[in-house]
C-alpha cells in the first residue's frame, strides 16, 4: 500500500504525515510513505487544497488534518 501526503511541508502537512504513520502502524499494514511537495505534481491529483492524503494513487481526503482512527477507516 502506498499512502501519499500532498502538501508543500507546513506543519499541518507534517501532522498528517505523523497521523497516517501511526493509523497504518496500528493497523499493522505493509506501506510506503511517499511525501509529495511539488505544486505542480499534487495539482494532478486533482487537489486544490492541502494537506491532502492519498491512498494507492487515490485521494481520500484534502483540507484538513484527520484523527488516527479517521485514517484508518480510510486505509481499510
């Protein structure tokens, strides 16, 4: 599984980051975490808002940052 973050690196970004870690980590999950800090490449994922996440090339969610236990039913 690969969960992607989409944001240019503000701590909201980087909370999210932390956020996913630990929902897949609880989860006990195989993942990569694959942080994307070019605009130009998160705008072609459709988000015009971030922190976003992405799961397998997929956005699951953009604007804001989630609790763990949000992130993991989005994992699932």
């Amino acid at each position: 599984m690969k969960i992607q973050i989409l944001g240019t690196g503000c701590p909201k970004c980087k909370q999210l980051a932390v956020v996913a870690e630990l929902a897949a980590e609880d989860l006990k999950l195989e993942y990569e975490l694959e942080k994307i800090t070019d605009i130009n490449e998160i705008v072609t994922f459709g988000v015009m808002i971030t922190p976003a996440l992405a799961v397998d090339g997929v956005v699951k969610l953009a604007g804001k940052v989630p609790s763990v236990d949000e992130v993991k039913a989005m994992l699932v």
